[in-house]
C-alpha cells in the first residue's frame, strides 16, 4: 500500500463515517453526549480536502489526517483519533508498506490512545475493538495469508468487539457517569473504529 | 506570577467562574477556553493552544477542568510543546469551580507552583 492507495483509503473512511453519521450519534445518544457522529462527520468532513494534496509516504497522509481530525472534531474523538493516527503515522514513513508495517504501527497508534484516554481494553470503549483488531491481524501477519483476508478476518474481530461492548459497563468518558446504565448498549467509538476496519476491508477487497 | 487556564466543554460555564473570581482575585494571570470554537459543546484545539502559548510563564501555568475531553485535547497540545515549556504546565484533577477559587486566590496572594498544587491535590476528584 503506498500514499495514493493511503488517501484512498481514507476517503472511504471518510465515507463510511458519512454514511453512518446519524447512528453513530443515536449510539452516542444513549450512553453519551450525543455528538460522536456529528463530530466525526465534521472532522473527516475537514479531512477530505486535506487528501488532495501530494504525500510521498503513507505517514503524511495519516499526519495530515491526524492533525485535521485534532483541530476539527472538538468532542473527545478528536484527540483519540488524531493520537491514535499521528502515533501511526511516526511508524509509517516510508513510500510503501505492508501489512506487517501496518500491525507494527497499530500496535503504537493503540499505545498512543492508552495514554492519551488512561484506558485499558475492557473498559467500554475503542480499544475494545482495536486490540481484538491487532490480535487478529497480528496473527494473519505471521501466517502470511493476503492483506485481504486478514483484513476481513479483523472485520469479524472488530464485530465481536464491538458486541462485547454491549455486556460490560462503562468505566471511562462520559458513559462511566451512567453506571450499569450503559449495560446492553454498544460503545460508539468502538463503532465508529469497527466502521473504519470495514472501509480498510472494502478498499483491500476492491482492489484485490 | 503563576498563570491559571480553565477548560470546559461549555464557554458559559468558564465565562460564569471567571465572573466568580474576579470578584476575590483581580489581576491575576487567567486564561479561560469552553466550548468547541463554533458556539457548540466540546472543546477547541486551535484555541486551547493559543491560550496555552498565551498562559506561558515561567512560574507556572495550572489547568483546571471539567470533563476527559477537555483535558485530552489540552494534553495533545502539551505533547507538541519543548520539554522546557511543558515542564511549567500541571494539570490538577480538583472540582473545576472550587479548584479556580482556591487557586486564584494562591495566585494573588504570589504563592508559588508546588504550594498551589499543593492545595489543589486535597481537593481532587477522580476524573
């Protein structure tokens, strides 16, 4: 995957993100501010323009993407993802990368969203569905099968993430304020993250 | 003179405590951000790192909040700041109202960083 390939990809996710806007925030509705969609509708909404310019590695896309969603967002996605995209980012200069470079930079990018919200995997939000992402990509990567189907087999690690979300309760952001209130709901950032491993599936699909 | 930065998701809520202590605490070094920059809920990057810069002093700096994201947002900005400069800045967990007053009026009485913070820790919150 190079630069081009890059912005394409996050042009889908921009897309995916569009398309699910008005979920994203009833999700959010429930246990939440009821602003995750709109947020990051406006923030890729932002980014998009942002991916015509000219990158020579994949790092500069995830930079550019990175900042913009930062300054954009304004709700707590915003410092999530653009932690979690420019900490990518720093492992991803070169003009070409595969999928290994790609589970070594994910692995960094959710230490990045570690430090950045205090959080661990199990405490109702994205990582609930990143880390089951890394693990199952992370094994795809050592049995060497294509980038396509590790990515449709991080698309079912994602899912179940993010139906797991749905059995535990909330101890960090604004849903830990409801207590076992947020029983039997799905995390919207564990969503909005779940929708994005789609789009990388898509794209990986398409272009295979 | 140590410097004071609040952060909230809401402009009137700092723009309230910034009334609140103008009333005990005239002069003092303070920097208020609420709000995500276009009337809305939530916080502004652009705007936390300008009042940041703006806050910079060499005593000092202390950022008071009220929800995770603000401070999120704060902390990005940090990240992006030399070691030295970072350095002065401390973030405390007090209850947002009560945490300003009680260190504005550290602040105008010329107490510095530690003995603030200090105060501010006996206060904190788990947030």
């Amino acid at each position: 995957m190079n630069a081009r390939d890059t912005v394409a990809l996050f042009k889908l996710i921009a897309k995916e993100i569009e398309d699910n806007k008005t979920y994203l925030t009833e999700l959010d509705t429930a246990i939440g501010d009821a602003d995750h969609g709109i947020n990051l509708s406006r923030g890729f909404g932002a980014v998009l323009p942002k991916l015509e310019g000219e990158f020579e590695t994949v790092g500069e896309v995830f930079k550019t993407t990175a900042m913009t969603l930062i300054s954009t967002v304004g709700g707590a996605s915003g410092p999530l993802y653009g932690t979690f995209f420019l900490k990518m980012a720093g492992a991803l200069g070169k003009a070409e990368i595969d999928l290994s470079d790609f589970v070594g930079a994910l692995e960094i990018g959710i230490e990045g969203v570690k430090a950045r919200g205090k959080a661990q995997k199990g405490e109702k939000t994205m990582l609930d569905v990143l880390i089951p992402v890394l693990d199952s990509l992370k094994n795809a990567a050592t049995t060497g099968i294509p980038a396509k189907d590790a990515f449709d087999e991080a698309l079912q690690a994602a899912k179940d993430g993010c139906e797991y979300t749905k059995t535990i309760i909330a101890t960090k952001g604004r849903a830990s304020y409801l207590g076992d209130r947020s029983l039997g709901h799905i995390d919207p950032g564990c969503m909005s993250s779940q929708l994005m491993v789609k789009a990388a599936a898509a794209f990986l699909g398409g272009k295979a | 003179m140590v410097s004071l930065v609040l952060l909230s998701h809401s402009l009137k809520l700092v723009e309230g405590i910034r009334d609140i202590i103008g009333e005990m605490a005239k002069g003092i070094p303070l920097f208020i951000s609420g709000g995500n920059g276009t009337g809305g809920l939530g916080s502004d990057y652009a705007q936390i790192k300008d009042i940041l810069h703006q806050a910079y002093r060499p005593e000092g700096t202390i950022i008071l909040y009220d929800l995770g994201s603000t401070v999120m947002t704060a902390e990005v900005v940090m990240d992006e700041l030399a070691q030295d400069m970072k350095s002065t800045i401390k973030i405390s967990k007090a209850p947002l109202v009560e945490g300003s007053v009680v260190a504005a009026m550290e602040i105008s009485g010329g107490a510095p960083l530690t003995d603030i913070m200090e105060a501010l820790t006996e206060m904190e919150l788990v947030k």
